[in-house]
C-alpha cells in the first residue's frame, strides 16, 4: 500500500513540474475537440403514426380473407419502395440538387437508410424519417424530416390503395383471357369425343371404354350366378320340404275348402290382370301356380278326398316363387355372357379403338377439371374485388400526424461538450506524466535509490526567497485562470446551444 502510495505522489509531482505542458495539451486538445463537434450536422426527426386495416368482417364472413403476414410486410415495403421514396424525393426539396440518375440513385438510397417503418401492432405502423445537412439550416432540416413523412403518407394513400384495385381488374380479365382459351379447348375435345364416338358407335356402345364395361359386366355374371346358386338351393329346400307335405287333411265336417280357395285365387288373377300385369310378371306366374294346385285339390275334395293342407298349398306358393326367381336368373345370366361375349370380341378386334377412346375421355376430363377450377377462382376473385370496392376493405387512417422537430435528436452536443474537456483534461495529465517518464530526473530519495543501488545519505530542502515566492504565486494563478478558462469556454458554448434549441422551439 505504502509503495503504491509512494508511485501516486511521484506521478502527480512529475505532472505538476510540467504543469504548463498539460494545460497546453489540454486547451489544444479542447478547441480541436469543440470545433470538431460544432461542426457535426444536426440531425432532425419527425414521427408518425398510421393504421392501415388490412381485413374486413364481410370478408371474412364469404371465405375470402388474405394472408394478414404477408399483408402486412406489403404495407411496409410499400411505404419504402424505391419508387415512393423516388416520388418523396421529387417532391420535397432532397430534389433540389438531383439532376441525373446516377444522383437520384444516391438519393434514394440515402432517403431509404434515414426512414423507418415499424409494425407496432397488426395494423399500427410507425414511420420515422431523419434528415441533416445538406446546406440547410437547422429549421429547413426539420420542416423538411416533416415534409418526407407526409409525402410518404400521402403517396401511400393515393395511390397504393388504388393501385390494389387497379391490380384487381386486371387480374380479372387475365383470368377471363383464359377461362375463354380453356372454354375454346373444351369445346374443341368435347366436339372430337363426339365425331370419335359416332364413328365407332358400333365397336363402343354404350359409356366408358371397352375395358370398364367387360369388367363391370363380370362383376354382374358373378353376382347373377352366385344369387342362381342361392335360389336353386332355396328350391331344393322347398321341394323337400313339399314331398313330406301331405296335399290334403281330413277335417270332419268340413267341405268345400279347395273350391273356396280356388275361386279366391281366380278372382284375384282376374283382379292382376285388370291392372295391367302380364302373364310373365311374377306375381301372376306365382297365382297361376297356386290355382294350378288348388284345381287338383279341388278335384279330390270333388271325389271325396278331404279338406286341402294349408301348409301344402302355402309351401308350393313359395315354390313357385322360387321357380319364377330363378327363372329370371338364368335369363338375365344368359344376357350377360352374351354380352361379355360381345365385347371381349370387340376388344380383341379393336384394341387401337379402345386405347384412343380412354386417351380422348382422359383428355377431356383434364381439361373439364382445369375449366372448373379457373371458374371457381375467377367468381372468388370477382367477389373478393367487389367487396374491396364496395366496402372499402383496406381503410387508411392517420392516428398521430408527423411531428414538427422541435429540437436536433442527434448529435447530443452538450454531453460531447462535456466529453471533450474530459478528454482535454485526461490528454494534458497524460502528457504531462509521459514526459515525467522520459526525464531522467528523481522526485524523492527512495526512488534514486532504486534507481543506482546505492544509499542516499541526505537530501536538501529548496530554499525560496520573497521574490521566488511572489513569482511563484502569480504563476499558480495564472495556471488557475488558464485551467478555469476551459470551463468558461465550456459553459458559453453549452449557453450557446441552448439558445439555438430555444429558437428552435
């Protein structure tokens, strides 16, 4: 501690011996310092708040809201697209000193790194421009940083919202050009369908290629042969059932059953036939069996045979049911072999037919899908730009209106005022103690006796006169008064800029 101590007071001796070399540096090192922040342009900003409401609750409600991300970012590159800062600069006085391109090139990119637009919120922007230099004054720099963010506003309002509808129509009558090109080619492979299949009308009868309908028919025959199969089973059940099945029962007392019965059936023969049913429908071939039975029941009854079986009579009803079913079966089984007949012949004769019949319905329905999908999305597009028109989707509305600057945002003069007396006063101390170091010279015996290893005996104390003490005295306020004289010079330019900020204001 004591020796750090002990390196302290040598420091501060050889500054103070050199005193006047410090004060020189740091009045040298102040003035350049001073003059070279007096000399830093100021900068001006003006602020501005917009909300700009991108969606609407119409359309929302009919499905066609947009992207909101990539309507905001719209927005944003909007406001600092290169043609609107371009406009901003000829419409303000950046434009004064523009005259090629090369210049308004400059321009532009200059105006672009001193303008900010920031997305507070979803549909809250933010816009800051900046402007110094130039040649201007401090208070044409801040009508001018008002001026750009107003443009801006202004350009954005007029002629980006009418730009989207502008954009709109033209999308809808690109869209027409090809909804009529894609009708022309429709209409031009459904005409080829056509003519293809009146040329081949023998050879592809019926709709769909040669291929599908051969498969389909099988399907068909398997399910015809597979209910044959059930249905001759169920007649077999039937017919077993009937040999075990007396046709008549004796029931004392009873006559005239099979008679009644056969005059019930007859009767409602007649009754089918006054309908209009023929003599192949099935409920007419199941009656008709029914009385073919009940004749020969009636027959017996007439002999002297007994009361007919209602079980009997009921079991061959369903009996001739099943014989009508499968009857129809085989029928219907006989015309689909002979039509898979036919079209396999078809098939193994014309295969080139078939190929180019599926390559033409193929064609035709791409085109169909295309045609479809062009409608749908030009009836969208037309209603999402009649809601746009109409309701007005994309609303403009400035909430704060650029600030006039009332006061330079950079440099902050005053504290780089301070900044270099600070510096000024640090560069002469530094000094000061640099050329303390380069001197060969010992401020106490302790450090002379580092110095050359050996020991010092004694040191002399410096005797003053008057005179050397009155001289000495006039030095130290002299120093005084140059040291105070920074702060003077400090305190007028921190007056100075004060003043012009309140002319400013």
């Amino acid at each position: 501690m004591t020796s750090i101590y002990e390196e302290v007071r040598i420091a501060l001796h050889g500054i103070w011996h050199r005193r006047w070399i410090a004060l020189a540096i740091a009045w040298a090192v102040c003035l350049l310092g001073w003059l070279a922040v007096t000399l830093i342009p100021n900068s001006y900003e003006s602020k501005a708040r917009i909300f700009v409401q991108i969606d609407d609750v119409l359309a929302d409600q009919i499905g066609i809201r947009g992207d909101r991300k990539r309507d905001i970012e719209r927005v944003r590159q909007t406001l600092t697209s290169a043609v609107n800062l371009e406009k901003v600069i000829r419409a303000t006085r950046l434009g004064d000193a523009v005259g090629t391109d090369a210049q308004m090139q400059a321009a532009v990119e200059s105006l672009g790194r001193n303008i900010q637009v920031v997305s507070q919120q979803d549909n809250l922007f933010a816009i800051t421009a900046t402007t110094r230099g130039g040649g201007r004054s401090d208070g044409e720099n801040a009508r001018l940083a008002q001026d750009v963010v107003q443009k801006m506003i202004d350009i954005f309002r007029e002629e980006n919202l009418a730009g989207g509808r502008g954009e709109m129509t033209e999308t809808l009558a690109f869209m027409d050009q090809q909804l009529a090109n894609r009708k022309r080619e429709l209409e031009a492979a459904e005409l080829k369908r056509t003519e293809f299949e009146a040329k081949n009308a023998g050879i592809l009868p019926g709709i769909g290629s040669i291929t599908t309908r051969l498969e389909a028919a099988r399907g068909q025959l398997r399910d015809v042969e597979s209910n044959l199969l059930a249905a001759q089973s169920a007649l077999a059940s039937i017919n077993g059932q009937l040999s075990g099945t007396p046709q008549t029962i004796a029931v004392p007392g009873a006559a005239g059953g099979a008679k009644g019965a056969l005059a019930q059936a007859q009767s409602d023969l007649a009754s089918m036939r006054a309908r209009g049913l023929t003599d192949s429908h099935p409920d007419v071939v199941s009656i008709r069996a029914q009385i073919a039975s009940l004749q020969k029941a009636a027959a017996s009854e007439g002999s002297g045979g007994g009361t007919p079986n209602p079980a009997y009579s009921s079991l061959a009803s369903i009996k001739a049911d099943r014989e009508a079913s499968i009857v129809a079966l085989q029928s219907r089984k006989a015309s689909l072999q002979a039509e898979i007949a036919q079209l396999a012949a078809q098939q193994f004769s014309e295969p080139t037919a078939a190929a180019e019949a599926a390559r033409i319905n193929r064609d035709y329905d791409v085109l169909k899908e295309q045609y479809d999908k062009l409608l749908r999305d030009r009836e969208q597009l037309r209603l999402r730009g009649q809601v746009e028109t109409e309701r007005d989707a994309v609303k403009f509305e400035v909430i704060d209106p650029p600030t006039m600057p009332r006061g330079p945002s950079a440099p902050d003069r005053p504290l780089l005022l301070v900044f270099v007396l600070l510096a000024g006063i640090g560069a002469g101390g530094g000094g000061a103690f640099a050329l303390a170091q380069l001197k060969s010279a010992y401020s106490t015996t302790g450090q002379l006796e580092r110095a050359t290893g050996l020991p010092v005996l004694g040191a002399i104390s410096e005797a003053l006169t008057r005179d050397a003490r009155a001289r000495r005295a006039r030095q130290l306020k002299w120093f005084a008064g140059g040291f105070a004289g920074l702060f003077v010079v400090l305190f007028v330019l921190l007056g100075v800029e004060m003043l012009k900020r309140g002319m400013m204001a």
